[in-house]
C-alpha cells in the first residue's frame, strides 16, 4: 500500500540551482513523452527547455543545442501537424544556435529538402553552407565540407535530370545551356570528390550517366578504372560491377570483360554476376569454370539454384570428354570431397527436391551419378 | 549598425538570424551580413518618428542628449534593492496584506537597515573613500563633504511621506557626482566596491534571498497570516516577484556587469536557508520583542493549526485535542518573536502547526502501521451498523488524502519543468558577452515560438491567482475538487468517554530518543532513522511537507522538539491529568533503540 519512492519529492542534487533542476526535470520529462509518442507535449515540453541556450555555464549551451536540435527534429518527424515550412525554420533556427554543429546541422538540412524533392533548395543551403567560415578549421570540419561539396555535385545532377526531362520535349536554347552549366558545375565538384579515397557509389553513377549522355566514354572507362583499381580506395566490388556493366554496354573485348569479373570473383566469389562469369569462361578455360561453379555452390543461397547446377551439368558433359578429366575434377574438388557429397545429397534434400522442383532433382542425380558411378 | 538611419529597428533578419540592419540609396532596408532586402522602406519610420513626440526631437538633435539617454543615470545597487522591495511590498498588498504593512513596516526596516549597514542616514557611510576621490576630480566640492550630502539627502527624503519617498530617495543621491566616471563593469556605481572580500565577510549586505527574510519579518512583525511556506510559495508561483525582479526597474537604471551577481538568480532559496537569514538579519537590526502572537492572530498555533487541519481534510474535532497538546506543552510562552534573546529562536509558525497535528493524530491512533488499521476496521463497522453515523475512518481519509497527493505531486513536477527562470532583458557580464547573449535570447525565444505552435496548446494556460490552500474538499459534483470533504466526520471511534473528559481509545503512544543533539555538532538524523519509523508516520510526515514546502526532516526535528516539551513537562504533573497511560512499548524492539519509555 505505501511505495516508498511515491512521494519523495525533496531529491535535489546538491549544489544545483534552481534553473538546471527545472532543466534536468524538463529533459526527464520529455524523455517520457517521447517513450509514449506523444508528440504535442512533447513539443510543449521543448518550448520550456529551448530556455537552456541561455545557459551561462561554459560549454553547457553547445551540448544544449545539440539536445535541442536532435529532439526537435525526431519531433517534427513524427508529428501529424509539421509542414516543410516548420522544419525550414527549425533548421534555420538551430543553424544559429552552435557554431560547432553548423554544418552538420545544414546537411540534415538539404538532405531533408532532397528526400522532399527540393532540389534548388537543398542546393541553395549547400551553397551557403559552402561559403561559411569561421575559426580554424578542424579535421571534422574539413570531412564535412568534402561531404557537403559532394552532395552539392550530387544535386547539380540531380538538377540536370529535370532540366534534361524537359529539354527532351523541345529544343530550347536556354534551357540547354542551363543543363550544360549544371553539368559543369557537378563534374567540377563530382571530379574533386573522386580523388579522395572513399565509397562513392551513387557519385559515380550520377557522373557516368552524365559523361555517358554527353558521349566521352574514353572518359568515363577512365574514371571506372580509377575507382575499381586505386589501391588507396577502400576494396569496393559495386566499382567492378559498375565498370563491367558499362563494358559490356560499350561492347569492350572479351578478354578485357574477364579480366574484371575475376577480380570480382576473389572480392566476392557468391556474386549473382557468376553465372554470367561462368557461362563467358564456358567458351575458354573449362577448369576455372568448374571452379567459379563449385565456389559459388558453396553457398547457402545459391545451394538450389537450378541454373547453377546445369552449368555444373554442362560443364562436366564436356570436361568428361577430355582427357585427364579426372585429374581436373580432383584438383577442383581438392579440399571438398570430405563433406561435398554429403551437403548437396542429404536424403532430406532429396525429399525436398522431390516435392518442389522435380528437375533440380534429375540434374542433381545426373551430377552424382558423374561424380560416383559406384554409389547410387 | 545605422541606428539613426534605421531608427532602432531591431527584427532579425530572417535568411542570417542578425540582426545588422543598413539602408540603401532607394531607402530601403537592407541586412548588412547577408544583403538580404526586407519590404520596410525608410518613408515608414520617417513617419513613425513623427507621429511620436519625443523620438522625433531625438533624432533631429542626435549627439549628446540621445547618448544620456542609453547610458541611463548612475545608481546605486541599494536603490536596486529598494526598488526590488517595493514591488514585493505592493505585491503583498494585491494579495490583501493590510496596507500599513508597506509604508509603516517595510519602510522602517529598510531604512533601519541602510542604516545599521551604513549605507545612508549615517555620518560615515561604507563607501567614503571612493566618493571623496571622485569629488576632488569634478569640480563639484561642496563645502559640506559627501557623506552628509547623502545623509542629509536621505533624511529630507525620509520627510516626505507615501509613494513618493519610494521612487525620490534614489534619485537625490545620485545627484552628486557627474564627471562620468561611472564605473565600467557594472551599470550601478558600487557594485564593485559591494562585492570585495572585505564587505562579504561581514555579511552585512542586502542580497536577493534577503529582501525576502526582510519581507517575513515586516510581515511578522505586521501579525499577517502569510507564514514563511506561504510566502515562498507564491515566490515560487511567481506571485511575488523575485527571479528576474529587476526587470520593473526604471529605464534609466541601467544593469550589466557585475550587477549581474548581484541581481541575478537561479535558485529560490530554501526554508531553512531563509529562516537563518531572517533570524540573522533580526539580530543584525537589533529589534525589540515583536508584537505578541494573541489568539486572535492567525499565526497563532490555535488557529494555524485549523487551517491546515482544513487543508489536510481531517475532522474539525481534532482541533480540540491540537489545543489541549498545545496547552499541555506550554506553547503560549515562545510564540512571540524576540531577537535578542538568544534562547528564543524565530519560530517555526507553520511546522510548528503541522508537528501539533502530527502529534494529536499520533496521539489518537497511535501510527504503527498496526493500531490505526484496527481502529478504523472499528469505525467502518460502527458505520455499517449504523447508516447514518459518520465515525471518521482513517483507511478512508488516506486514500482519499493519498490520491490527491500523487495528482498534486505530479503537478507541481510538471510546474518545476515548465518554469521560465531566464528573463526577457538577458544580463550580460562583460561587454563582449553582450551581444553573443543577445543572440542567444533571440533564438532561444524562436524555438520557443516554433515549438509552441506545434504544441497542443499554443498559449500558456492561464495562471491560477494566489490561494492558502493547495488542496480542496467539498461536496460531490463540484467543478473542481480534490476529494469529498471529510470535515464534518467525528471522532467517536477513536475516543472513549472516562469520567468527565475524553481519552483516545488507543493507550499507547511512543516517540524516538528525545534528547537533543548539539545545535552545532550535528545536523538532522532524518535520513538514519527514516527506515526505522513506521511506514504511515513517515507518509504523515511527507504529506506535511509537501504541503509546506519543506523537506521531511524539518517537520520531523519540530515533531521531537514539541514532543519534548509535552512530555517532558508531564513528569513535573500530579496524576490525574487526561494523558495517556504511557505504557513499555510491546512492538518497539523491532527498532533499534530509538523508544524511551516514560512513566506517568
């Protein structure tokens, strides 16, 4: 009946005063109200706690802000009343309150206006969030300022799409010339972003899409090659898909082709491209065949696939033509044949085959019937 | 900035949050950080100055006047505090404070004050030396040197009765010197000189918590029914101003630098500091005996102690055992404030009150966390038997009592964290904090507006007015109620009838060690022997402090200190007196020594 912590209202920390007992309560509070989703009270709640700025403690307004400034926008999120215009001036607002978080704060900012489809906008605080100084710069300032330059590259292309869109439908001078400036502007940022060593996956394919456009392969191979092959980039495989795909479009050489799929089958030897691999090696070198074949076996997801196994099929129709076939399938299956048989040929997968895919089981069957014309 | 070009107009800019305002060849406004164009042209404010009088000659005559103007004129940091003190006084008086109050008391203290502290209406005031150097620069030596100059101004000042003697007493002492040598980091003259070590230590001066222990004593000395707990808890509700009291000073008053220590406050100081600080300051102005507390004063115990039995919805009829303890402990004679006498500290009026209640209900239920339980099984059965008796229940009245207690509670939780602490007109300490706290006030006021507007409620609810009661009981269906009122209900199971007086139907009745400690070796056992006592005695306790605005351990040190005047003075009494048969204890070895038994 009696709780003993029901009525202890005389806890204070001691030594503080009133003002940040007020603040400490507030924040508890609207920890709850964001527990229980209530989100108008909350936003009440912030109304009484933006009184923290003022602070005169050292350093306390910073960390402050940044509360402000996180709690804030969860809040807009998820409140069925805010409009973009809300968060437009929340945004500015916050902008001002820390000179620490300036930057982060204006990329949230035009990230929030991109996923809205504002693109002049979002470009527009990038712009100014590019000319803003102050102080020395840190180390984390110059990250952002990459990243802020980046994405404005981002949006010029982005720009350039809808001024492509239109253009298409008449030929208007102006507009041209405005998509080729867009152009301009976003290969300068897009080029300077490339040269740092880093994951920029949909930079790179905003920027070949445009040097594709404007017809300078010999350029966009170029920069492909400089993003899968840089040994200071971080190993990334969608570069080497990336280069493939855009080889293959422009009908570059076989030879060249393979070359890069084997790259891509050491960085990921489960990669859906492998079929494909496989069925270009098919014409050559039917030992890395088998090999790619077994590898990608080995994996859970490609495990049932039926096109794999008739690869696997085919290629041991033609290798048992061969002489010294035996020897091939030996190095191949070199380090498997302890647990290889038993993975792929379990009675319960059978069973399954049987019930799901009738054909996966023929092959499956003619594959160990191959391998062990003894055991049946 | 163009002040004179833009005429003062200090919006924000909305692209840059500055607020750096110029205007261009075409006459219109511009943001000087950000070239942003705003719609106000220069046509507007021409107009503006005109339509307004004085802004107009202003701004034609520029130069000189208008700079007199901002820097305001030089004051001292006691006109501040005398200005500060008004407000209260005449809050007070909205509050229904008799009005001699102000003038006849308030008053008097001040300037009993000013002049035990030596800061007027004496011949060598605190501040001598700085002043006399001042004089010899400006040309200004009178004959008569600066000490009687401000004497004598205060006592031609103290002639003039009423308001005016208010607002003028600060207006003659800053006449004297003028050569603008002004101190720089502060907008008063001394708050330099008020801040040294040297004045510190002798802890003379006026502070903010101290306008209030001013304020209790005046209003004790006056006999009003606002105790020390009422007084801070309309501080706190906001009905008396304190935080940001400065804000109502005149625009000539300037405030900055190191008026900012002075002025400034973030805490609200707590019971026990401002009892010391009213105690204290009585000593320091040496007053005589207060006038007495009669029985016909609301402070008095008898009829404090009715009020808060009201507040806390137990039954009328308990009041009459609340009189017989207070006669029984000989409360008459120490309910009179007299500062010189160090064996009669200033009295804790309402605690005082609040540990008779809680020694009369212990008295009559004992408050073991077993013996009340029965008594009360004891009335709800008299109750059913009898549909229309109303025995005062104890189970009935904690449940009702404890429910609205949790509401209350929360409440006043949700209060503290919405409180606004920082005010309208920031205080900066140093000139180039100024404009970094400026911008801060402005921004922090925008979040304030753009949350508002996403809040359910846009606009602050309306604050409630001044009440003594924080809690109220009545009849089913009112609009607004805490509870039904259990006030009529009488004590017929809790008493039996023994020859010609009453008893309480329990026999026993039992206290912890009631030796005092050292006033100076030790503070407040509250914290140790908290989880010895019985859970409804320490639920007892929170409830009157949270009614008064204490902390738990204050009402329980005044709960022993009556104890050991009504008990203490029963070993002195011949037998036949209705008191309880103080019996051993049964239940008492569960606590580790901490029962005393007495004999009759």
């Amino acid at each position: 009946m009696f709780s003993k912590g029901g009525l202890q209202l005389h806890i204070n920390t001691p030594r503080e005063t009133g003002f940040h007992k007020t603040t400490r309560n507030c924040l508890q509070h609207i920890r709850e109200v964001l527990l229980h989703h209530r989100w108008q009270d909350a936003a009440e709640y912030m109304a009484s706690y933006s009184q923290t700025l003022e602070d005169t403690t050292a350093n306390m307004p910073q960390l402050y802000a940044e509360i402000i400034w996180r709690i804030g926008t969860e809040i807009l999120h998820h409140h069925p009343n805010s409009t973009l215009e809300d968060y437009n001036s929340f945004y500015e607002r916050v902008k001002h309150s820390g000179v620490k978080h300036y930057l982060k704060v204006c990329l949230e900012h035009s990230f929030h206006l991109l996923v809205n489809g504002q693109f002049e906008d979002a470009k527009l605080q990038l712009s100014i969030a590019e000319s803003w100084r102050y102080g020395k710069q840190s180390a984390g300032q110059s990250q952002r300022i990459r990243l802020i330059q980046a994405y404005s590259g981002f949006l010029d292309y982005f720009i350039w799409c809808d001024k492509k869109a239109t253009a298409s439908n008449e030929y208007d001078a102006a507009v041209n010339q405005e998509m080729h400036s867009y152009f301009r502007q976003s290969s300068v940022n897009l080029k300077e972003i490339m040269k740092l060593p880093g994951v920029w996956d949909p930079f790179v394919l905003s920027y070949i899409d445009m040097l594709e456009f404007y017809n300078d392969h010999e350029g966009a191979v170029k920069v492909l090659n400089d993003y899968a092959y840089d040994d200071s980039f971080p190993p990334n495989p969608n570069a080497h898909v990336y280069l493939y795909r855009y080889m293959k479009k422009q009908n570059h050489p076989l030879k060249k082709l393979l070359k890069v799929l084997k790259i891509l089958h050491t960085l990921v030897p489960s990669h859906e491209l492998m079929p494909e691999y496989c069925s270009l090696l098919n014409e050559g070198d039917l030992q890395k065949a088998l090999g790619v074949v077994l590898d990608l076996l080995d994996y859970s997801s490609w495990r049932s696939n039926l096109d794999v196994w008739n690869h696997l099929m085919n290629i041991i129709k033609r290798l048992r033509m061969k002489k010294q076939w035996l020897k091939i399938f030996a190095e191949e299956m070199g380090y498997r044949k302890d647990w290889w048989l038993a993975i792929h040929f379990s009675t319960f997968q059978a069973r399954k085959d049987s019930a799901e895919n009738r054909e996966l089981l023929e092959v499956k069957s003619f594959v160990v019937g191959a391998f062990c014309p003894h055991c049946k | 900035m163009d002040e004179e070009q833009t005429g003062g107009y200090s919006d924000i800019c909305g692209q840059c949050g500055e607020v750096n305002w110029g205007v261009s060849d075409e006459g219109r406004f511009y943001c000087r950080s950000c070239h942003n164009v705003i719609e106000r042209t220069k046509e507007v404010v021409d107009t503006n100055t005109f339509m307004v009088g004085t802004s107009r000659v202003s701004s034609i005559s520029k130069g000189t006047r208008r700079k007199k103007l901002e820097q305001g004129r030089e004051w001292m940091v006691c006109e501040g505090f005398q200005f500060i003190l008004k407000h209260q006084a005449e809050a007070l008086l909205a509050m229904g404070v008799c009005p001699q109050f102000k003038d006849d008391v308030l008053c008097q203290f001040w300037r009993m004050y000013l002049q035990k502290s030596r800061q007027a209406y004496t011949k060598n005031p605190v501040h001598d030396g700085k002043f006399r150097l001042r004089s010899q620069g400006s040309g200004e030596s009178d004959s008569a040197p600066e000490s009687s100059v401000m004497s004598d101004s205060m006592m031609s000042a103290s002639e003039t009765d009423g308001d005016g003697d208010w607002a003028s007493g600060g207006g003659s002492v800053s006449g004297h010197t003028s050569d603008g040598a002004s101190s720089v980091c502060s907008g008063s003259i001394d708050a330099v000189s008020y801040l040294t070590p040297r004045q510190r230590r002798s802890q003379g001066l006026m502070s903010m918590p101290k306008t209030l222990a001013l304020c209790h004593l005046a209003l004790l000395w006056a006999r009003e029914a606002i105790t020390l707990a009422d007084l801070l808890r309309f501080v706190n509700e906001g009905h008396i101003p304190y935080v940001n009291a400065y804000e109502d000073f005149p625009e000539e008053m300037k405030l900055y630098g190191r008026d900012s220590l002075i002025f400034r406050v973030e805490s609200i100081p707590s019971y026990s500091h401002l009892h010391k600080e009213a105690q204290a300051l009585a000593v320091f102005l040496e007053l005589p005996l207060f006038p007495p507390i009669t029985l016909d004063c609301l402070l008095h115990p008898s009829l404090l102690t009715l009020r808060y039995l009201t507040e806390a919805n137990l039954p009328d009829e308990l009041h009459d055992w609340v009189c017989r303890i207070m006669e029984k402990a000989g409360m008459e004679s120490s309910v009179t404030f007299e500062p010189m006498r160090s064996r009669s500290p200033l009295p804790h009026y309402d605690v005082q009150a609040a540990a008779l209640i809680i020694i009369a209900m212990k008295l009559l239920f004992k408050l073991d966390d077993h013996t009340e339980w029965d008594l009360s099984n004891d009335a709800s059965d008299k109750n059913k038997e009898n549909p229309d008796g109303n025995s005062f229940n104890l189970r009935w009245w904690y449940r009702t009592m404890q429910t609205a207690l949790t509401t209350a509670a929360r409440r006043q939780q949700d209060n503290i964290a919405r409180k606004h602490w920082k005010p309208q007109k920031p205080l900066y300490t140093s000139k180039k904090d100024k404009s970094v706290v400026l911008k801060r006030r402005r921004i922090a006021e925008q979040l304030q507006l753009s949350f508002q507007k996403l809040s359910s409620s846009p606009v602050a609810p309306p604050s409630t007015p001044p009440s003594s009661f924080c809690f109220r009981w009545g009849e089913e269906g009112e609009e607004v109620w805490d509870g039904p009122s259990l006030h009529h209900l009488t004590l017929d199971s809790s008493v039996r009838q023994r020859g010609a007086s009453l008893q309480p139907a329990n026999p026993e009745y039992w206290h912890p060690a009631l030796r005092a400690c050292k006033p100076r070796f030790c503070k407040s056992h509250y914290a140790e022997v908290e989880v010895t006592l019985p859970r409804m005695y320490v639920w007892l306790l929170d409830l009157f402090s949270f009614l008064l605005g204490v902390k738990p351990g204050c009402v329980y040190e005044e709960v022993l200190k009556v104890e050991r005047r009504f008990l203490g003075s029963s070993k002195s009494q011949p037998r036949a007196r209705a008191t309880p048969r103080k019996t051993q204890p049964k239940k008492l070895h569960k606590r580790k020594q901490t029962s005393k038994t007495c004999s009759r």
